[in-house]
C-alpha cells in the first residue's frame, strides 16, 4: 500500500514528487543542452567574444538574465504538470481549473484588479506609518526597461506556481478524500518553496501560507485558476516593480523605490511587505470579499460532494 491507496489509485504523494523531479530533469537537461551549444560555439570562435556583454552590476541587466531564467523555469513547471496529469490521471486539463479563457476572463480580471488593490493598500499603510521612506518621491517614478521585463516574468511566475500548487496539486489530492489535506496541503508545499528566499521568518512563513489558503479558497469556489493566477501576478508585480518592495526577498527595480527604515514586524524587513502583520490582516480581510463574491457557490462542488466520505465544508 506504499504506492496505492485503498481505492487502487496511485498516491497523490508519488505524482507530486513525479512533478518536481520532471520539471528538475528538464532544467538539468536544457542547461545542459545550453551549455553544449555554448561550448562548441567557443570551440569554434576560440574565444568568448561572441557572448553578450551583460554588465550584472546593472540591475536592469541582472534582472533580465534573472526573469528569463525564472520564466523558463515556470514553463518547465507547467509541461511537468501537464505530462504527469495526463499520465496519471488521463482527463483533460480543464479537470484541473485551466478552463477556457472565454469562461474565466471575468475571474482574470477581478484577481488582477484585486491583486494590485491589496498591494498598494499595504504599501500605503507601511509608507504612511513611516516604517519606509520613498526614495524617490511619488512626484517621480523612475521608468525603465525592467518594468517589463518584470511583468513578463511574473506573468510566468502567477501561471506556472498556481497551476502546479492550485490547479494540479489540489486536484489530485482530490483522491484523498480529505478536504483539510486539499486545502491545506498545497498551500504548506507553496510556503516551503519559499524557504531558500532571503529575510524569510516565522510570520513570512505563515503569510504565504495564508496566501497560499487563500488562493486555494478561491479556486475552490470558482472552480478554475484564473482568479488566483491575476491575483498572483499583480500581488507580485505591484509590490516589487510599482511600489518598490521585495518580493520574497528578492529587490527588483520598481517605478518606486522605498527603504526600511527599520526591519520591523511592520515593513517585513529584508523579505518584504509578505514578511510583515500589514499582510496577515489584508489577506485575512481578503478571504471575506472572496466570501462575497462567491456566496451562492459550495466549496463542495469542488471537492465532490458526492463522496460521501467527505463532510460538508460550511
């Protein structure tokens, strides 16, 4: 029973694991494949003349390099879950909330309008507490060329994350039966894929953690991706490239740019606004409006209320 359930089905553990070490196997080889491909072009010139001259200590360059980098490893991340869902699970992928465009453009839009509601609310409320100052003043944002290269990465970051933690990991674990471990369960892998960023405590922890509930909640009762995948992207970008804080831990080059005046419960220190009470209190808040907006739709419905091993979420 190691490798099966009761039911006969393969353990919803093993076909997690099966994603991480696709997407793995996948960068390993590409990088490799990269690496090929540069070793005989310098075999051929005899010398590296022909790279591209990135200056790292620019940070629009580093950001670059860096956003390309993590856009290449999201779709990675995304052809994993998809491979290993049909495999397993042999159903079309809007089984797992990837429903057509046509029928979820209104969620897209309301978690992207959302996301960057939420966002600029704490950064305004960090600002006026004065636990950061605006480096430049709100009278002169500073536009560059990483704005873009921003949104695009984290386009492909709001994607690839929400279709492997929300749509492919919460619908296997649908097999479970347990609908705490469904609601539960991704949103801990989601927080622990954050652990090797810079700043991360205890309440950063428990605030991605709360996002990551929060973003199951939403796609269980919308019953597709689309809202937590705008509310993903916008949450993310307004933080680092609008308003200038990290994101994870990670400093980016926004329109603004804020420092701490102290690192604080408040301001979240070096992980950011995500590592700070302002977070926990808006997120929670969140939760109600999402509540709302869905208030004739069954958390039930998701999960399959015809099983009758699972009890009525209310």
């Amino acid at each position: 029973m190691i490798f099966k359930n009761k039911y006969n089905e393969v353990r919803s553990g093993w076909k997690i694991l099966l994603v991480f070490l696709l997407s793995y196997a996948l960068m390993f080889g590409l990088s490799m494949l990269v690496g090929i491909i540069m070793g005989i072009v310098l075999l051929i010139k005899g010398n590296g003349d022909y790279l591209i001259n990135f200056n790292l200590e620019s940070t629009a360059e580093y950001e670059l390099i860096f956003q390309i980098s993590t856009s290449i490893s999201n779709i990675l991340l995304i052809i994993s879950c998809i491979i290993i869902w049909k495999l397993f699970e042999k159903k079309k992928i809007n089984k797992m909330g990837i429903t057509s465009i046509k029928k979820g453009y209104k969620e897209l839009a309301i978690g992207l309008v959302l996301g960057a509601i939420t966002m600029s609310i704490v950064a305004v409320i960090i600002i006026a507490i004065g636990d950061v100052k605006l480096v430049n003043p709100i009278s002169k944002p500073q536009v560059s060329i990483s704005l873009l290269y921003g949104l695009i990465g984290f386009i492909f970051v709001g994607f690839g994350e929400e279709i492997l933690s929300r749509g492919y990991i919460m619908s296997v674990l649908k097999q479970t039966r347990n609908k705490w471990l469904i609601l539960i369960g991704p949103a801990l892998i989601f927080a622990a894929l954050h652990l090797g960023n810079e700043g991360i405590d205890v309440l950063a922890f428990i605030n991605l953690f709360l996002v990551g509930v929060l973003f199951a909640y939403m796609f269980m009762k919308s019953k597709n991706i689309w809202m937590p995948i705008g509310y993903h992207i916008t949450w993310n970008y307004f933080q680092g490239y609008i308003w200038g804080f990290e994101v994870s831990g990670i400093s980016v080059n926004g329109l603004y740019k804020v420092e701490n005046v102290t690192n604080n419960i408040i301001n979240g220190g070096a992980f950011g606004p995500e590592g700070g009470i302002i977070v926990t209190i808006v997120t929670c808040l969140t939760f109600g409006f999402v509540y709302w907006f869905y208030k004739e739709e069954k958390i039930d419905d998701f999960i399959g209320i015809e099983n009758k091993e699972i009890i009525s979420l209310k």
